[in-house]
C-alpha cells in the first residue's frame, strides 16, 4: 500500500511540474514580440515571422532572407524613397542631371540628408555604367533598383553582392507609387510605404484645388530638338512622367496612344510630317524654354500645332529642379509641386486667352 500511494504521489508530482510548464509556456507566448497577438500592434517590418520576404520582378523574384540594415541604391531616385522613409543608404548612385554642383545630389536629397544629420553620404559615381566594385565595398543587406534601366546582366552581377530589387516590368517604366511599393518591401517597410503613398497622395489632392483647370485637359509630353525640328522624341504614358500627369487628372489623346506599338516601351518617334498627331493636345510638357517655343512656332509644320501656336506648352527648363522632378518620386514631388502645378495650369490658362 505505501509501495502504492508513493507512485501514485510520484505521478502527481509529474503531472503538477508539467502543468505548470504548460502555463509557464502560455505566459511567455503571450508576451513574444513573435507572437500572433502582438503582431496585431507592433511594426509588421520587424516581425521575423514575415520573413523571408519575395518580390517578383521583370528578371524573376528575389527572396530577402531578414530584415536589411544597410541598404544601396542604384540609378534613379530610389534613394529618395529609402530617405523619405527615414533609412540613410550606405550608398548611392549620384543623379546625373539637373545637379547644380559636383555634389550628385538633388535639392530634395541634399535637404533630406540634412534633415537627417547625413554631412557625407556615399554617392557613387556612376554615370558611365555601375560602380559594382563600389557596391560591393558598401556591403548592402539589399540593393534597390525598382526605378532604373539595369540589364539582366547588372541583375546578375549585382545579385552576387546583395538581393536586388528590380523593375516590376520594364526598364524606366516604374511609377512612383510603384517605386515606393517595391523598395518599401525590399526594406521590410511594406506598411511605411503604404501610408508614405497616402500622405503624398492627399498633399497632391490638396494642391490640385487649386488648378481646377486642369482636370480632363489631354496632355503630351514631347521632346523637341532646336537643331533637329524633324523628328519628335514622345513619352508613352507608361512613363513616371507621364503616368503622374494622369494621376493628376490628364489624359493622352487617343492619336498618340494609337501610335504605340510596344506596351513596355517608354518612349516612342514621331516625324514632324505627323504632327496632326498632336493637333488634339490641349497641352505639351516638355524640355526646353522661350527660345524653343519660338523656333517652334515659327516652323512650318509644327507651328501649327494648336497647342504650340498658343503657346499651351509647359518646358521644363534645364537650370531648375524642376527638369529632374518631371522624374517623380516622394521628395521631389513635396519639393517641386507649387512649381510644377503653376507652370501645368498657367499654360492651360493660354487655351482661354485665345
């Protein structure tokens, strides 16, 4: 009997010291960062549950095994996104237009830095083609491309230092919500960027009421040489510039979209001998200034262009920031948009003046 009651005493012990581990364990799930509850509340970026992360893009997809420190970004503006998300980039490709020092940085990035307390960034200077060697030195956790032009032999390359956010399709075809989308992903700040898109988004809305003027009016962005009048150089309305006069409420006249023969193409050519082409175009937006205007207008062919005959043209002239802006992101739209919307609704204003 006593042989009896000390097993049965035995088990019970065992059976208590494993109820209390269970209850031990529950106590510790529900105060795990890691936790299914605790997710509900804190920053999903951080979460290593919703690792790894895999992006698909136009060279296949790229799987992000944690969450980067040290990101890099190569060719246009993806910089800027990672900066107006508040991540400093180990380093970056210098922008090669519309600078107006040896600085490679924009006013928005130059402002930004500064913000941030950033006094020498690690802008590499690659306008000839990528500085690999330098990407390297800067040992990137992700390389960020979602806006470039990079090949499939850059991918591959770059893919030996670091995972490589790439163009979701084509080649300087990304949007800048799209910009922000993927790089946002790529740093593990998927919700960030979300709400980053949104605060533009009102800003622009908030801005647009002032230029009512613009809504519905048809729109092409055209490229003009003074020393070659023959041959007109259009972007397609899958480019970013293109794509955010859409967002803010213009349209491509359909004898423009009709001329496009490659959806992924983000220009197209078109002689000067079709330039009824542009006959419907309440507005162009382009490079250039007076000067052009006026060599414009005193062609025989494109002068009489209605748009141009007007002068309904917005040019972009290169010693502003304003001609690096026409590429959008974040920060140059926050710095550029007054400017940009009075230059887009005073040309239109000329369409009255008529």
């Amino acid at each position: 009997m006593n042989t009896y009651r000390k097993t049965l005493l035995s088990a019970l012990l065992i059976l208590m010291v494993f109820m209390i581990a269970l209850v031990g364990c529950s106590q510790q799930s529900d105060t795990d960062p890691a936790s299914a509850d605790d997710n509900e509340t804190t920053d999903s970026s951080d979460a290593t549950s919703d690792y790894p992360i895999v992006i698909e893009h136009a060279f296949g997809e790229t799987e992000i095994p944690s969450k980067p420190e040290r990101v890099v970004t190569v060719q246009w503006g993806n910089h800027d996104v990672a900066l107006a998300l508040g991540v400093v980039p180990v380093g970056f490709s210098a922008a090669n237009f519309g600078v107006q020092d040896d600085s490679g940085l924009l006013p928005w990035t130059a402002e930004k830095l500064d913000e941030l307390g950033v006094e020498d960034p690690n802008v590499f200077q690659d306008t000839d083609g990528l500085d690999f060697e330098a990407i390297s030195d800067a040992e990137p956790d992700v390389i960020l491309a979602a806006y470039s032009g990079i090949t499939q032999e850059d991918y591959d390359l770059l893919s030996q230092i670091a995972p490589v956010v790439a163009f979701p399709t084509a080649a300087w075809a990304t949007t800048w919500r799209e910009q922000v989308s993927f790089n946002a992903t790529g740093m593990g700040m998927k919700e960030e960027g979300e709400q980053l898109i949104k605060d533009i988004n009102e800003m622009v809305s908030e801005k647009l009421k002032e230029y009512p003027q613009i809504e519905g009016k048809k729109v092409v962005w055209v490229n003009f040489s003074a020393d070659d009048m023959s041959k007109l150089h259009i972007y397609t309305p899958i480019d970013s510039r293109v794509s955010f006069l859409h967002e803010l409420g213009m349209v491509y006249p359909d004898s423009i979209t009709e001329q496009i023969t490659d959806p992924n193409s983000y220009s197209l050519n078109l002689s000067a001998e079709n330039a009824a082409d542009l006959y419907d175009a309440d507005l162009i937006i382009g490079y250039g200034n007076d000067e052009l205007l006026q060599a414009l207008q005193a062609d025989p062919l494109l002068g009489k262009i209605p748009a141009i005959e007007r002068g309904s043209v917005a040019f972009i002239e290169s010693d502003t920031p304003l001609v690096a802006a026409g590429t959008p992101n974040p920060l140059s739209i926050t710095y550029t948009i007054d400017e940009y919307l009075e230059l887009i609704g005073g040309a239109i204003d000329k369409i009255d003046e008529k």
